[in-house]
C-alpha cells in the first residue's frame, strides 16, 4: 500500500486492535481521517432509520395562515373558553392571540397618544393633528421667511423693567 511507501517520518507500526483481536497498521494523521470517515459511513449505512429522521426544529407551519383572521379569531378565543388538549394545540392558541394582542396594544398605545398627548413642543409640532397644517406649509403656504427682513421693534421697555425690578429687589 502506499502509506507503507510514504515519507519514512510516517513509518508503519503494527497495533493490535482490542475489538476484532487482529493487528492493524499504525496510519498517519491524514490517513486516520480518511478511514475514520470510511467507518462513519460504513457505521450509517448499518443504521437506515438515522438517514431518515426528523430533528423538527420549526421550519414547518401549522394552523391557519397569518393573514386568515377569521380563524385565527376563532382559535384565538378558544384560548379563554376551551383549554388546549395538546402542547401544539395549546401554541396555535398563543401564536393566534399573538396577532390580536398585538394590534390591540399598538391600537391602545396610539389612541392614547391621540387623546391625552404629551406636552412637548416636539410632539406639538409633529403630532398626527398637526400633519395638514404641515402639509399645507410645505406645499404652498406663506410661511414667514427664515431670515429677517427689517428690524423688529419691541414695546417692552428693558430700561425702565431693570431699573423697577433692581429698586424693589433691595
């Protein structure tokens, strides 16, 4: 054989092997994986049943689609009113109620931000209630122009406000 020919670093020992009680060549490295795999394949072909198996780690889809509300609905409330027979029945129940819970927390988080929104000048400004104002802006309104375009004149007196606030302040 060639591995008895190879580099003489690689020289051919003689082991006796324990489980069939006959002398095996010692083999280097890179052959031992050559017949490590030969032995695998050997071992799986002895072993039908482990080519065919099924390892079910959810690739496969059960139940209604996503998009078939009216069942999902329908599953959905069988998860207060029927107690689930089996784990999978009991996970179709969750994964429908999961569409529905879904919605209604957005739904609920949205119309409570409608009805009492916070105080911000951000939300002021951006708010849903403010999209046709801002619209209307952007599109053809007459909004003041960024830069100024004369002096503003103010009608607070600074002067007289500093020197009345000093005098009463000692």
């Amino acid at each position: 054989p060639l591995w008895l020919t190879s580099a003489p670093v690689w020289r051919a020992k003689a082991v006796l092997c324990c489980a069939s009680r006959r002398v095996v060549p010692h083999l280097p490295p890179a052959s031992m994986s050559l017949l490590a795999a030969a032995a695998r394949a050997r071992h799986r072909a002895a072993f039908p049943a482990a080519r065919i198996a099924k390892r079910h780690l959810g690739g496969s889809t059960t139940g209604p689609a996503v998009t078939d509300l009216a069942a999902n609905f329908r599953i959905a409330c069988s998860f207060f009113t029927k107690p689930a027979i089996s784990y999978p029945a009991f996970k179709q129940q969750c994964v429908s109620l999961r569409i529905f819970t879904f919605a209604g927390v957005c739904g609920g988080c949205a119309v409570g931000l409608m009805l009492n929104p916070p105080k911000s000048s951000y939300w002021i400004r951006y708010s849903p209630s403010y999209w046709w104002s801002n619209l209307r802006l952007a599109f053809g309104g007459n909004a003041e122009p960024l830069m100024l375009t004369e002096k503003v004149e103010r009608k607070t007196d600074v002067p007289y406000l500093v020197g009345h606030l000093v005098r009463h302040s000692q």
